[in-house]
C-alpha cells in the first residue's frame, strides 16, 4: 500500500530529524533553567509537545559533547533525596548559537512566504486524504 510506504519513510525521516534537534531542544530548555539529566527527558518531551522522545543515554551524550564544546556548563547541588545532583546550564557561548541557529533555521518558518507554502502542503495534502 502507497499509504504504508509513505509512513516508513516518514518515520525514517523524522528519525533522523529528530535526532538532530535534540540539541535545540536541550538548549531552549537550558536557557529557561538550569536541569539535571533525569528530568530533562520529560522536560523536553513537554517542550517539544510530545513531539521529541530521547531516550537517556542520548542526553547524557548531547551534554557531554555540549560541555566539551563550552556551549554548556554543570555544577553539583545537594540533593534532598540521595547523592548530589550534576545541573547543566547554557554558557553565553551556547546563548548566542541558541539564538543565531533560530534566527537562521526556525523563524525562517514564520516568514509569510515559507508559511503560506507549508499552509498550502497541509492544506492540500488534508484534502488528498478527505478524497480518498
């Protein structure tokens, strides 16, 4: 079925899409807050609208490599529940890529060009569907 086919390679793309913003999306949380780890995933997921799951292990990557490149940085708090707990904040290097990433890669979907084009693919592709 073409709408079976269309759905793996929808899932195929946004696999890797998705993999990409996890970076965006640790950092706009970070810009709010500082975080540990263990609740990011479920910050995140709030976030994104329940459109971004991460699993753990890759946010303990994103962090590290985050770290390694200054773009954020962690301090150790006591914890009321147990060891202490390692927060992660965004330097003002990782601020400044937050925004110029946005300006050059999200907020180019608010252009009224970029966004009448995306209304006309949803719209027409509604209708496909309501036709079928």
């Amino acid at each position: 079925m073409e709408s079976d086919r269309v759905d793996a390679l929808l899932a195929q793309w946004e696999g890797a899409y998705k993999k990409g913003l996890l970076t965006f999306w640790l950092l706009l949380l970070l810009a709010q807050r500082k975080a540990y780890p263990y609740e990011m995933k479920a910050a995140i997921q709030v976030l994104s609208q329940d459109s971004i799951r991460a699993e753990e292990n890759s946010i303990y990557r994103a962090l590290r490599r985050l770290a390694q490149s200054g773009i954020v940085d962690s301090e150790l708090r006591p914890s009321e529940t147990g060891p202490d707990r390692r927060y992660f904040f965004i330097t003002d290097v990782g601020r400044e890529l937050l925004e110029r990433f946005t300006q050059r890669n999200i907020q180019i979907f608010q252009h009224p060009d970029v966004a009448a084009l995306i209304q006309q693919i949803v719209g027409t592709v509604g209708q496909k569907k309501g036709k079928s």
